[in-house]
C-alpha cells in the first residue's frame, strides 16, 4: 500500500505533522509549520477542513456546551471550531507550497462538501477523524473517492470498526489503514493501550497505525517497536504561539526528536535474518574451536587434557568433540594447532 510515493510495507514509518489549530489563525503561521515539518523530517502535514457550520449548531444550549475537564471547556461547540478551523481559502497556496519543496499534504474532510473540495488538490489520502467514525455515509462517500482511507479508532466500538472497514471496501477501497488513538487531549500514557496497534491489524487484515495524543516522544517510539506504519502527532512552531492544540502538541525541536527516535528504532528492529553477513563471518574469529592444549604424538589418543574447546575459531567446530575423544592422532600435533578432521582416525 502506497501513500504518494511511498510504500508502507517497504519505506517504513510514515510519519505525519498534524497541524490542525495549530496555525493559530495565521497563513504565514500556516506556510512556516509545512516548511518546519519538511526540515525535520517528517513525510506529510495533514490539515482539517471544515467550518463551524459543517461540525455544529450556532447554539448555546447546554448539550453545545463543552465539559468534561477538557481543554476547553465553557466553550461552546461553534465557538471553539470558529476559531479551530483552517480557512478553505487558504487550502490552495498550503498544497501548491507542500508540493513545491516535496512534502506529501492531505486533510481530514468533516463532511462531503469538504470531500468535493479537497478532491481539486488531488490529495494522496484522505484521513478520518476519530469522533467522525461514526459517520458512516461521510466514510462511504470518502472512501468512494479511490484513495487510502486512514481512520482513526479513538471513540469506536470494534463493531463500528468492522462496520467502516466494510464499508470501505463495498466501495472497492481496500487501501485502509486504521489508527490506535485515544480521544483525551493530552491522553494518559496508561490509556493508551499500544498492543490494540498489532491487533488491528490482525483483527481487520489491514494496515495498523498510531495517532497519538500523549505527551512527549515515548509513546511513538513503543507504537513503531509494536509494528505502526504510520505514526501521526500534532506539531507546532513554537508553543509559545499559543492555540487550542499547543499544549498537546510537539514544537519543532521535540518533533526533531521524535522523528530521530523513530528512525533510530527501525534500524534497530531491522529484520528476521538468519544468514551469515560478512560481519558475521569475520566475527566468528572470535568463536570457540577444537585446538590442541598439549603436544600429542602420532598414534596418541585425544583426550581432554589435549584439546580444547577455546577461543579463536578457526579450528574444527567445538560440536566434534565428544566424537574425537579417544580416537587417535594421525600425526604429531604441537600445542596451539588448529585441529583438522584428518587428523583424526
């Protein structure tokens, strides 16, 4: 499965620079978070296109009201996505600047209108978030669209999560790649709950990431380590900007970080590989070998006071031994020989 040009089973951890509010009002803001994410590293920038009439109601009754130790909560709905939202407008110059200097940049649509629109940039994915999960006809008529699905599984319930892979495939997308994510802002590291990541991908024979919302580098490097193929974190210039996402959010300096750390960790994990290597090969000087311990006459019987299992290993491998004790030497050996199979009868 590819994302633009890049293969999720062959290039390793796509790694994706979330913006959302964190532009803070700004184009410049905007431009300079998709230049800082090309610089570090990162394989894409995502955005979020909606307005505050395509997510709620203009209402303050209680129930548009946000609670529930959240960062913000007093807030109503419309007022907090008001202020969230990235403007359409600026849509065009944010993908024509990505792709001038090579960064992949995709979106999550809140509803079809904001499909339609983004379908002009020829996006290379589309990204579902994880309390739009449950809109089932927004997921059809994104899937409809041919391109890979990323859906994030913070708020579903596993039959919804059958549900949405279904129906990505009824319309002929099997290109789906779901996302561990837990809906806190920040989350809690014991909420987390990494090994779900694997067992989506078991469980659904997809593709399995992570999205995170934890604090910090930790959680990121264990998703990769648990076979994440693509890892998403909100980033930000420069916390001190202030915004809605920033205190959940990496700055440029611990996203370096983060992206370092992953990188790091898939050179470590490598692959399943029994073959000898060079390196191998040369390193077995330091192995184990049959050598002799004390000079032994022609005729003489091998003992285990004349040969020895020890370092260096360029004699005969250390598993021959019982099968030469008491056997006889073809010839004079001399202490420190390397011991052959010929010299033995």
């Amino acid at each position: 499965m590819k994302i633009g040009s890049f293969d999720l089973e062959k290039d390793g951890t796509y790694i994706i620079a979330e913006m959302s509010a964190n532009h803070n009002g700004s184009l410049e803001n905007a431009l300079d978070t998709i230049k800082a994410a090309k610089e570090i590293g990162a394989n894409a920038i995502k955005l979020q296109t909606y307005t505050a009439d395509t997510l709620t109601l203009n209402c303050q009754k209680d129930d548009f009201i946000i609670k529930g130790r959240t960062l913000w909560d007093g807030k109503s709905l419309y007022e907090l996505y008001s202020k969230a939202y990235t403007p359409w407008e600026w849509h065009k110059k944010l993908f024509k600047y990505a792709r001038e200097i090579g960064i992949d940049i995709f979106s999550s649509p809140f509803d079809k209108s904001a499909v339609d629109f983004l379908e002009q940039f020829n996006p290379p994915a589309y990204k579902i978030a994880s309390f739009e999960i449950t809109d089932y006809e927004l997921i059809r008529y994104t899937a409809s669209k041919g391109r890979p699905m990323i859906i994030s599984t913070g708020i579903a319930t596993i039959e919804e999560i059958q549900d949405v892979v279904d129906i990505c495939k009824e319309e002929g997308n099997n290109d789906i790649v779901l996302l561990k994510c837990t809906s806190a802002y920040p989350a809690l590291l014991e909420e987390a709950n990494l090994k779900m990541i694997p067992n989506l991908a078991q469980t659904f024979g997809v593709v399995s990431g992570f999205s995170d919302h934890t604090l910090g580098t930790t959680a990121p490097i264990v998703a990769t380590t648990l076979g994440a193929k693509i890892i998403e974190k909100h980033f930000i210039l420069d916390k001190s900007i202030g915004g809605h996402d920033a205190e959940f959010s990496l700055d440029k300096k611990e996203f370096t970080q983060m992206i370092q750390a992953v990188r790091d960790t898939e050179k470590l994990l490598g692959k399943v590989d029994y073959s000898m290597s060079e390196k191998k090969k040369k390193n077995r000087q330091f192995s184990r070998s049959l050598y002799v311990a004390k000079d032994i006459k022609r005729g003489e019987t091998f003992t285990e006071e004349n040969i020895k299992s020890i370092r260096p290993g360029y004699g005969l491998h250390p598993k021959y031994l019982n099968e030469i004790l008491g056997k006889k030497s073809t010839k004079n050996l001399y202490l420190g020989e390397a011991l052959q199979l010929t010299y033995v009868k």
